[in-house]
C-alpha cells in the first residue's frame, strides 16, 4: 500500500497504526513531501516498510521501491537515512525532552485546543492535561501561545499550507 503522510483531517502514522491492526497487515510506503522530525521519529520507529520523498526523482524510485517491498525488503534510500540519523542524533530532539505521554497531547495542543478539549478528548481530567502542557512548556521554555506553532513546525501538527518537498539541507538531499 503506497500512502501520503499528509492526510487532510488525519495523521498517516495514525493510519497505519489502524491499518497494523488488520488480520493481514499490508506492507506501507510512504511517498511524502513529510521530512519533518515528527515524521523521521516516527519513520524509524514505526510501521512502514518504505519512504519515498516527493522530488522529481519520485517516480524512479518509487518503481525501485515497490520492486524492493514486493521481495519481502524494505526502501530507505540514504538520504532518508541520513535524515532518520541526524534527527536520533540531535542532543535537542522533541522524543529525548518530551515523554510519550506529553508527545500524545502535541496534535491537539498544537491545533490551539484548550486543556478541557484535550482532556475530553483524550478521556483524561484537565488538571492532568494541564499539567503536562505546562511541563512540555517548561521543558521547551516555549510560552502557550507559541505551543501551536512549534507544534507545527515539529511536524505533530500538519501546516495550515501543504508541506512543500524539503530544501537542500533540510533533509540532506535536493529537491
């Protein structure tokens, strides 16, 4: 299955986790303009078999990745590797300052939900989720109003626009 990462009212990574929950659990390729650290974390930790980035090299490679996927492999090309390194390697990465538990109120906060929303949402009490906002505040030294957008530049909150394909640098290829 080739999947966008980018999903307008959903998270891929939450699309596949749904999906690996199937009795026959399809193999994922990701062909994404998503190189956001969110996304290499989650890359790496996750589900998919494949990542393929959208740059003008796509479709070549996309052919060598269903190729690879098809034989029971996996398609990561270096750069993309590289990219999943230099964000485990970062001494600042959001998963090295933010526990698990405060990382899944990133997506709501993000969208400038209030800690009753979020606590409604996620079945827990809104001291709890208060708590934990105020502690990832602290931890990033970020004020409330600037959560939403570090949120979305992390990649826990899709952009209002579509992600634009990586520059040179930001992902250790060209676009």
């Amino acid at each position: 299955m080739v999947l966008e990462l980018w999903l307008q009212n959903d998270d891929g990574f939450d699309v596949i986790e749904q999906l690996a929950a199937l009795p026959e659990k399809p193999r994922v390729l990701a062909l994404t303009r998503r190189c956001d650290p969110v996304a290499m974390h989650r890359a790496r930790e996750g589900r998919l078999a494949g990542l393929v980035w959208k740059t003008p090299a796509a479709p070549e490679q996309l052919g060598a990745a269903l190729a690879a996927l098809r034989t029971g492999g996996t398609y990561f090309r270096p750069e993309v590797r590289a990219e999943m390194a230099r964000v485990r390697a970062a001494s600042d990465a959001f998963f090295k300052i933010i526990s698990p538990k405060e990382q899944e109120l990133l997506p709501l906060l993000g969208r400038g939900r209030t800690d009753e929303e979020v606590a409604r949402r996620l079945g827990r009490e809104p001291c709890t989720v208060k708590r934990h906002r105020l502690t990832i505040q602290e931890k990033l030294g970020l004020r409330r109003e600037e959560l939403p957008l570090w949120a979305m530049l992390m990649g826990f909150v899709p952009l209002m626009l579509p992600a634009p394909p990586c520059l040179v640098g930001e992902c250790g290829r060209q676009a």
